[in-house]
C-alpha cells in the first residue's frame, strides 16, 4: 500500500467522523459558561471537509464506494462485505486496492490529501 493511499484511508475516516458529527449537531467543543460568541470556523471547517470529500468519493464507481465504506466506515470483514454484495472474495480482494488507489489520486487531484 502506498503512502497516498494510507492517507486516503485517513481521510476516509475523518469524514466519517466529521460526518457522524454534523448529523448529531456536534460542531463545536466547548463548555457553555455564560455568553460566548459562537466559532464558526471549525463548523465551517468540517462541513467544507466533508462536502469536498464526498465529491472525491463520488468520482468513484457505485461498486468502488461501497467496497471502501463497508471495509473502512462500517469496518466490516472482506467476507461480510462478499456476503452484502453478493459476489466472491477474491473480486473484493481485486476492488479493494483499485478502490483505494484510484480514491487517493481523486484526492490528490483535488488537492485534499
């Protein structure tokens, strides 16, 4: 595995969080102590992230997505992934590293990485 693909795989990952984090309206860290002006910026921050991430990852086959978010969102094991998608190991063992790869030269492209 390459270097730019385990930093694809971070990357995926952080989305993730931030995703799950914006869905359960968790956008900022701090503790509520009278009147404080609100910091948008780390807000901002990770909806940008987010937005750019899914526009990398949808630059990828429908097949490729779903390989990468079962293996690495959901952390499912390459044979529940066979089962879901109702195809052999050996054809996840093939999309799994075109997936990655061609998700880290998406990302590289556009400048995420």
């Amino acid at each position: 595995m390459t270097s730019n693909e385990v930093l694809a795989i971070t990357r995926l990952r952080q989305w993730s969080v931030d995703r799950l984090a914006l869905r359960a309206s968790r956008t900022t860290e701090y503790r509520r102590t009278g009147w404080q002006a609100r910091n948008t910026r780390s807000f901002d921050a990770r909806l940008v992230r987010v937005i750019d991430f899914d526009r990398a990852l949808g630059q990828l086959s429908e097949e490729e997505q779903t390989v990468l978010l079962l293996v690495y969102r959901e952390r499912q094991p390459q044979e529940e992934v066979c089962k879901i998608l109702h195809c052999s190991v050996r054809k996840v063992s093939y999309i799994l590293p075109r997936a990655r790869k061609r998700l880290a030269e998406t990302l590289d492209k556009m400048d995420i990485l």
